[in-house]
C-alpha cells in the first residue's frame, strides 16, 4: 500500500508515463506547475480507496511523516522539480 501515484487505469499509466521525466521527481511531475500537461489529463482523475465493493472510502489513512518532520525541522522544498530535504535551524 502506498500513497504516491498509483493508477489503476492502464491506459492512463502509459500515457502519462510517456510524459515522464525520469530526472525528475514522479510525484511532483503531478503538480500544475512541474508539468501543466499532466493537470489537463488527471483533471477529471480523483485520488480516493476503494472498499472490497467498489465503494470510494475516504480518510483511511493518517500522514505521520509530516509531525515526525515539523518536529524535526525538516523541511521538504520541491527545486527543479526534485524533492530537497533541507534541515532548518531552531
């Protein structure tokens, strides 16, 4: 189980992994910003988890990493359209 990118649409996977950088952070590439072309396409493209019934089940899930980091002062910043982590002073 995970949280990144996931497609269950075959068709959609291909297409949008031919728009791919492989330099580049896959999930950012998701951002308006990183790559425009990429909004247009997911747009009607909702994240959600479907149940055994195929029913979307919604806030199943908690991010902790966010708390382990603020604690931490680490900082994600996105540069280039890559992922930094960057230690910030307290």
């Amino acid at each position: 189980m995970g949280t990144s990118p996931k497609f269950i649409d075959g068709a959609l996977a291909y297409r949008l992994a031919q728009m791919m950088d492989p330099d580049l952070d896959p999930e950012k590439q998701m951002l308006p910003w990183i790559n425009p072309a990429f909004s247009e396409i997911i747009a009607d493209n909702k994240c959600a988890f479907l149940d055994k019934s195929g029913t979307r089940q919604y806030g199943v899930m908690e991010e902790l990493g966010r708390a382990w980091r603020e604690a931490r002062h680490i900082e994600k910043t996105v540069v280039d359209g890559k992922s930094i982590w960057v230690v910030t002073p307290k």
